[in-house]
C-alpha cells in the first residue's frame, strides 16, 4: 500500500481534521528535517484526534508519539499507528469480513444505539425519539460491536473497533456532529426537512480494512491530558505537533457517540433531546483564559524538550492575535497561513464566512 493511502483511507468525520492540510504540515516538518541535518526525526501529535497528521508525518519519523485525551481518538492512533504482524493482519481480515457477512445478514443484537439512539421504525418515526441512525443501522452498530467484545481476541479488538467508528461516524443523520440529529420540524427525519445527504445517512454500515504503513517506526499512543503527558515523553524531541481544539464546542460532547459505541456501556445519565452523556470531558482549551494559561504553560515545557513547535490555529479561534503576540514573546515564530472552505453543517455555524484561515506556527527558542 502507498503512503497516500495509508493517509487517506476512510477517516474519521470529524470537524478539524487536517486532512485538506496534511500535505502543507509534511512540507513544513520536512524544512524542520532538514534543518536538523536528520533523515528521521522523533514526533509528537499532541492532540492526534482522526490521526491524519501522525500518519502522514509518519514517513518522516522513526519514533512517533500520538496523543488524544478522547478515547474514541486514542482507539484510532492505536488503530492505524500500531501496525500488526502480518498474521494478526490476516486475522483481522478474517474477522472484519465475518463482522459484514453479520451486517448484512444478521441475527441482529439489540443494545445501546438501537435502544436509545435510534427510532423503533425507520419509516415511522415518533415524536421524541432520537433519530442519530436509521434501526438498520443502528442494530448493525449494536451486532458488530457485541461480536468486537465476545468474538475478536482482545490484542485485536482496536483494529475491528476503528472501523466500525469510522462508519457510525459517516452514516449518521446529522452534519458532522452529533450535538444533534436532522428534524422537521420537532419530528426527527433523516437528511431534515430538505432530505440532505439521504444516500450516506441510510447506507448499511459495511467495515473497511485498515491500512498501515510500510514505513518503519516505533508508534507509542496515549490516552492523556498533553501537558500533563510532557513530563514523561523523552527530552530528545525533534518536532512537536499541536492542534488543540480552538472554539468552546468541545469534541467530548460533539463526538459522544463514539465513545458510547466504544466503551459498549449504557450511560446513567444523558441529556434529554440528543442523550449526551453527562461524563464527557472538556478540555482546557475549550475557554479563553484556561486556553491562553494552558498554551502558554504547554509551549514551555514543548520547548524544553523539542528543537520546534509546529501550531496549528484558526483565525476564528477563543486565543486572539494580541494573546498570541504576548504567548510568543520569548520565541522565534515563523508563520504560514493557510486559507481554506469552511465547514458549515451545524446550525451554530451558518454565519460562519466561506472561507477561514489556518495558521501554521513553527516555533523555537
């Protein structure tokens, strides 16, 4: 398999993966490469989300380490940076095509996301029900990851897991989030009033097979706050990648339903209309002031243990320009910016303009 495949593979929908910049933050890590006088170089993603940028940056690297606080994030570097022998690769295959002859012609297990998540009839839906997925899919979701946790050995149950996120995350009745699920009016609907993206919504949920680099490097994946996960990574670092979140949405509740899926228990409590979980996380960069002390804390120890940051921030971003000038005060900046369409699927989100602006920070003493 190529390097474009092993990065582009079906991903994640997720807001502010970098897929549409990945080849503009390789060209960078390249520069800093080059710089270093290294053909390999040790990275961190600190926030690695969708893990696009830890595979692409993958190539350049002979030891990687991928950080995500969210659990669904952490299931993914695990999933694409950890590459199995080759027999565990025929293994999964072997499970991940018996998880579709299983979606496409059952028995079927009612749990979770059919029992909350989902309405009784796809075809006669009911004021207050909640309509993330139609009840094909939704029982697919449910019979495929009882089959992860009774069937797939647990060394392997990540790399069957992943996929089945991916597509619960693409075939869902909504925008992008899952803060909420297209209505008309106060009746879930699928695709809403206008019928949107009908095709992709009610699609059954079939698995990809994952694909790995065939690049050598040691992967080290992790499940923690990144400035807290600092303080134990090496202090040989060449390259650290940060792309915190940069708007008080936080990605715990946006994306809940795949942490739900993942850790297979029903919550206790949930929110009435979109039955979010009361236990999702927020980060520290969801708020200004937590967002402006933690970065500027986070570039400190960075830069005690790394030649250069490479930032990644919009310009629609709770840290302004003024806050950003005080933050760098003691650092060289070098700085590249981007402009690129919007993503304008959720309803807090339609004044947003049509394009926006990435900027690209690479930061050093």
């Amino acid at each position: 398999m190529s390097d474009e495949q092993f990065v582009t593979q079906t991903m994640l929908t997720c807001l502010g993966n970098k897929r549409k910049l990945v080849g503009e933050i390789k060209k960078i890590a390249q520069e800093v490469a080059t710089r270093l006088g290294k053909e390999k170089m040790r990275i961190v993603d600190g926030f690695s989300g969708s893990t696009v940028v830890s595979r692409e940056l993958a190539s350049l690297a002979y030891d990687i380490h991928s950080n995500d606080m969210e659990n669904y994030a952490y299931l993914m570097a695990r999933c694409f940076m950890e590459k199995p022998s080759e027999q565990h690769q025929e293994e999964i295959a072997f499970y991940i095509n018996s998880m579709n002859k299983l979606a496409e012609n059952g028995p079927y297990i009612k749990g979770i996301i059919s029992k909350l998540y989902a309405p009784e009839n796809t075809f006669d839906i009911k004021e207050g029900e909640r309509v993330f997925y139609t009840r094909e899919n939704a029982l697919i979701i449910d019979t495929l990851r009882s089959y992860i946790s009774m069937v797939v050995p647990e060394h392997l149950q990540h790399y069957c897991l992943v996929p089945l996120l991916t597509r619960a995350s693409i075939h869902a009745n909504t925008a992008g989030v899952f803060k909420g699920f297209y209505k008309d009016g106060k009746i879930g609907k699928f695709g809403g009033a206008g019928e949107n993206a009908l095709e992709r919504i009610t699609k059954p949920i079939r698995l990809d097979m994952p694909i790995w680099s065939q690049h050598d490097f040691t992967a080290n994946c992790y499940k923690k706050n990144i400035n807290e996960l600092l303080i134990d990574l090496p202090s040989e670092i060449d390259l650290i990648y940060l792309d915190p979140p940069y708007n008080q949405h936080p990605y715990g509740s946006n994306y809940f339903m795949l942490n739900v899926i993942a850790e297979n228990r029903e919550p206790e409590k949930i929110s009435k209309v979109s039955g979010i979980p009361a236990d999702w996380q927020r980060s520290a960069y969801n708020s200004h002031d937590s967002a402006v002390e933690s970065m500027t804390q986070l570039l400190k120890e960075c830069l005690e243990k790394t030649a250069y940051v490479l930032l990644s921030y919009n310009d629609e971003g709770i840290i302004k320009k003024a806050d950003w000038n005080t933050i760098f005060k003691p650092y060289n900046v070098e700085k590249k910016e981007i402009v690129y369409d919007t993503y304008k699927g959720s309803r807090n989100l339609k004044n947003r303009s049509n394009k926006v602006m990435e900027i690209m920070y690479l930061i050093s003493k």
